[in-house]
C-alpha cells in the first residue's frame, strides 16, 4: 500500500530534491493531510526538527490528533519518541536515534526504524552525517527491535525518475518480521504495484504533489481482480466499522471517490453510481482500505439519511442497534425533537441535563448487581449522549480520543480528585 508523505518546514508542507533543495511549497499541512488520509496512514517528518534548524511541534500536534500518523524527523531521545507516542501518534520514526540501548525502551511495535541511505550507505543528523554502516548492517542489528523500517534512496528523491526496485527484496527479506516500507523516486502506480508484490509499502511524496501520480491511482495500485469486467469488490461500513452493504468499484468510481469525497461506486448495470444522489442518503469518504489479498477494497464512510440500503434501512441487513443507533436518533433531535419528548426538553434544559447526569452516575456507581449495573449504566449512557449531541459531538469524535488515550505509553495514576475521595 502507500503511505502518503507530508515533510514540514517553515510550518509548511514542502517538497525536496535529495533532502536539500526545495523543490515545492504545498501550503498547509492540514489541508494536505485532508487530502491524503483518504489512503490510510500518514508519515509526518519534521524537517526543520532533522536539520536542528527548528520545530514544527504545534502543526504536527494537530495532525496526530485527527488522523493516523507515523511521526519522524529529529526525534533523538527515548523520551521524545514517547512524547508524541503519548500525543497520539501512530508510531514514530528513529533516524539518529535508532540505537539499541534507546530503541530496547521503547514500545516495539510502535517503532519505525529510518534507515536512510546513499548509494546503500546510511546517513544521519537530517542526511547530512555518514555512518559508514549498510543498510543490511544496521537491519540486522535492529530488526529485532523496531516493527518497521523505513528506507530511503536520498540519492533519487525527489527526482520522480524511479526507484531502487532492485533491492526492495533483499531488503524485505534482511527485514524479517519488521515490515519495510521504501521511499525515494517513486513515481508510478506500476512500481507501488511492485513494491507491495514484494511485500513492502510505498511512501510516496513528490509524484502525489504534482499530480504526477494520481492518488486514487497510487491506492488502487496493488488491486487485482478475477472478473471479466475488472471490477473490485467494496465493502461499505460506517465510521465504527459496521458492514452497511456490498458494492463495487472501478478505476474510474475510485477517482471520481477519493476526489470528491463521496461514496461513488460502478453499478453493474448502469455505471457510475454516486451514492445519494436521488436519495438523499448521501456519505462522505473517510477512508479507503484494501485488503489483505488486494482482491477488495473497504470503504468507511460517514453516512447521512436513512441510511444506505434501497429499502430505507440503515444497512443492507436491516436496522442498526445499540449504541450507535442511540446516538444517530439522539443527533437527529437536535433538529427534530417533537414538542413534549423528554430529549427535547433535556437539550433545552441545560440545569436538567446535568442534574441527570449526576444522579445517574451516582446510581451507576452504587450498583451492585450485574443487571442493575448494566440498566444504569444504560441512563448514564443515554444523558450523556444528549449532552454530547447538545454540544455537536458525535460518537465518532469521542472514539477518537479514546483510541488517543490507548495509544499512550505513560499513564495516569488514575486517582479520583480530592472532592471524590470516599
């Protein structure tokens, strides 16, 4: 798969030839990433941070926090690693500081190892320090230690003229169980289609920018498929990964997707299909993901309407339930909240609303029995989703933060404030 590339300097997304010379200004890092995060996980690099000319920490903090990001670039001690693990980073990237007696205190599978190389020697301190060691010397020292390993070919980034698809298995295979990703002049669907046969990712920078390279392109690179009309398989699902229904795409529905970001698919019979058009039951594209045999691909959506079936349900297999279904119909009395329901009356009653909230706490943590615990915790659950549909937050926004807090590597003691001490 790919792994778009967003390199920061000056505050702003850049692009540069062999890690000296700019060769492009992209602007906003986050617009940049809303663009990209369609194809999954990001790499950020710090590059005033690897030169030691600066830091772009603020912007970066922003990015961790909306989407999935490998971070990297000047981070060159155990303790800054594990403070943009704590941020909410994906994994972070060790260049310099990818020794064993740092990475051996370090979350291994949260680590990727930046083997950066000219002409198969590898550089450090921002590609400016020769270390005299190989590529293949230093994956032997450290597969044991990190999950991945990012390799660069400095003497071709940048140039879009083609990457070193020569050695990509050899590296794969020095890399054991670490999984690989490459980057450095790669320019074409066909070398991502390539370099994932081989059993590495694609971290593509450059060709992306300039539309060298399309992004529905770069993403629909390692597909395949056994139909006669090439069609890929589609699984839609909502933001909490429930399955809405089956669909299919093309070449052509993917662009036109991952463009506008918006559910389009091949219909079998009549084409281009842009889900909701007539309906109303539009979605926005968050995500597209392939799977494991690059035979299918997934599509996670944010769903709006009656949901995505033709019947008027909100899946293919007939109504949601639970919490999900709880907070879509609290959402929407917001703004349709019929005179005299009691959610109407809380969302215009903020003093209620928060009396409900403490008692039913209260209730919940006085419980004992498994029944009373879950029918309480049932109220709890409830007034807190009117609080948050109150306040325009979804079940969505509230799962992202816990993924956050799970990915932290330091802990908080957990302690109740002094007011709550029994």
């Amino acid at each position: 798969m790919i792994i778009p590339s967003i390199d920061i300097a000056g505050g702003q997304a850049v692009q540069l030839i062999e890690g000296r010379d700019k060769a492009l200004d992209a602007g906003d890092p986050l617009a940049v990433a809303e663009r990209f995060a369609v194809a999954g996980p990001l790499a950020v690099i710090d590059l005033d941070a690897a030169m030691g000319s600066g830091d772009n920490g603020p912007v970066i903090e922003q990015l961790v926090r909306r989407y999935d990001c490998r971070v990297g670039g000047g981070i060159r001690s155990k303790e800054a690693a594990i403070r943009w693990l704590d941020a909410g980073a994906t994994q972070v990237i060790l260049g310099t500081a990818a020794r064993p007696e740092i990475l051996s205190q370090l979350p291994r599978r949260r680590i990727i190892a930046a083997l950066d190389a000219r002409d198969g020697e590898v550089m450090v301190e921002g590609w400016r320090t020769a270390t005299g060691a190989t590529v293949l010397d230093r994956m032997a020292e450290l597969k044991e230690l990190v999950d991945g390993f990012l390799v660069t070919f400095i003497e071709v980034e940048g140039h879009m003229a083609g990457t070193r698809l020569e050695q990509v298995g050899q590296l794969v295979a020095a890399a054991g169980s670490a999984r690989l990703t490459v980057a450095g002049g790669i320019s074409s669907a066909e070398e991502i289609a390539a370099i994932d046969r081989l059993g590495a990712d694609a971290q593509v920078g450059m060709a992306l920018y300039t539309d060298r390279l399309g992004l529905a392109e770069a993403i629909a690179a390692p597909l395949k498929s056994d139909r006669p009309d090439g069609l890929w398989p589609t699984v839609v699902a909502d933001e909490r990964g429930r399955a809405l229904g089956l669909a299919w795409s093309s070449l052509e529905s993917l662009r036109q997707a991952v463009t506008e970001r918006r559910g389009v698919y091949h219909s079998r019979r009549s084409g281009l299909w842009v889900k909701g058009q007539t309906s109303g039951n539009t979605q926005e594209l968050l995500r597209v993901d392939l799977d494991c045999d690059r035979d299918a691909l997934r599509f996670t959506v944010r769903q709006s309407g009656e949901g995505f079936c033709h019947t008027g349900r909100w899946t293919c297999w007939g109504d949601d339930t639970g919490l999900a279904r709880l907070a879509r119909r609290v959402a929407q009395r917001v703004a349709e909240a019929p005179e005299g329901s009691y959610t109407k009356r809380l969302l215009e009653d903020q003093a209620l609303l928060a009396a409900k909230l403490k008692e039913e706490r209260g209730e919940l943590a006085a419980a004992r029995s498994p029944d009373h615990i879950a029918e309480e915790a049932a109220d709890v659950l409830y007034f807190t989703l009117v609080a948050m549909a109150r306040a325009g937050v979804d079940l969505a926004d509230v799962e992202a933060v816990l993924d956050r807090r799970e990915r932290r590597v330091n802990r908080r003691t957990g302690d109740a404030k002094q007011e709550y001490q029994p």
